[in-house]
C-alpha cells in the first residue's frame, strides 16, 4: 500500500498542492496535518507511521514535510528501513525501494553521522579551551565557601540536624553535603 503525508506549517496554508502530488504518485490513502515541523507533536505522523506495514511505502511531497532535520529524517527513515517499508520523496525524487535511492538515504545518513561527529568535536575543543584559559564547566555552586563554613559550624552544635541546615540554607542535603565535601576542613 502506498500511504502518503502531507503537512502545511499553519492553518493558513493548504495541503492542496501536496494531496494532488501524492494522489499522482498513487498513494491510496494520505494522513494530512497543520503542524510547525519543528513540532514533537505530530498525531498525524504518529498514526501513519503506526499504520505502516511491510512492504508500504510512505510517500511525501517533499523532503521537509517529514522530518524537522537531517537528524530526524534520518531516524525515520531508519525505523521505516527496519519495519521493511519503502520511503518516496516525490520532489526530491528518492525511493529507498530502489537501489538508487537507498544510495541517496544512506549518503544522507553518512552526512547526519559526519555533521553530528563535527559538533561533538567542537564542543570537546571549546571545552579544553575553556579549561586551558582556567574556566570551570557546570553550575556554579548553590552555596559559596562562606556559606559552606557556616553550615559546618552550624552542625558542630549536636542538637542542629543536617536537614535543619540544608532547610535554613534553602538546599537539599544532597548539596549541603556536596559543599561540605568541597570546602577544606
């Protein structure tokens, strides 16, 4: 069965375009949405994809119909490859049920891959740098090194409980306790 999806990003905008290009391409049935791509929530696409059976294939008008990213596109793509159905593009003309088109899918996944890999370097990289020039990562601390040594004399009386002081530093004991671990005794 050929099963198509159509989207337009608002209201405003009509599917009209879409649904006579999938109808051409011979899709029997077509779920149909007015959601922002960058939107999680996609009932419509939830329900295609749920509805998908091996040897399907899910046919969109365009490229960017389907997925809010590469990344996306990819993964869906992917999970549709592993569920043994087809996927077609109609613009862009790739069909992953020919071997031309699992070329073209598998060059863009390669591409997702190589652009996720860059921006996990990068980020390494800007981390050392920052380490290097002295900078720490992370939050800073919920209690500074004065208030850390209060809390300790604090607890020094025997009848103030660490919850207590965690409560009068408006902390949780698990970061009262960090900060002690953190101060020199």
């Amino acid at each position: 069965m050929i099963i198509g999806y159509a989207r337009v990003s608002t209201t405003d905008q009509d599917t009209a375009l879409q649904l006579d290009s999938l109808n051409m391409a011979g899709c029997e049935r077509v779920y149909q949405e007015a959601f922002s791509g960058a939107s999680r929530e996609r009932p419509e696409l939830l329900r295609c994809l749920d509805a998908l059976r091996e040897g399907d294939t899910l046919t969109v008008w365009r490229l960017d119909r389907l997925g809010r990213s590469l990344k996306d596109l990819v993964a869906i793509i992917s999970d549709l490859e592993a569920k043994g159905v087809g996927f077609r593009s109609v613009t862009e003309a790739i069909d992953t049920t020919t071997a031309g088109g699992k070329l073209i899918f598998h060059i863009f996944a390669a591409l997702a891959e190589f652009e996720r890999s860059l921006i996990q370097e990068r980020t390494k990289a800007g981390i050392q740098a920052a380490r290097a020039r002295g900078r720490k990562g992370g939050r800073p601390p919920k209690l500074s090194p004065t208030q850390a040594k209060k809390a300790r004399a604090m607890l020094l009386d025997p009848s103030i409980t660490k919850t207590e002081v965690a409560k009068h530093f408006n902390v949780t004991r698990a970061t009262l306790n960090k900060a002690l671990e953190d101060i020199s005794p």
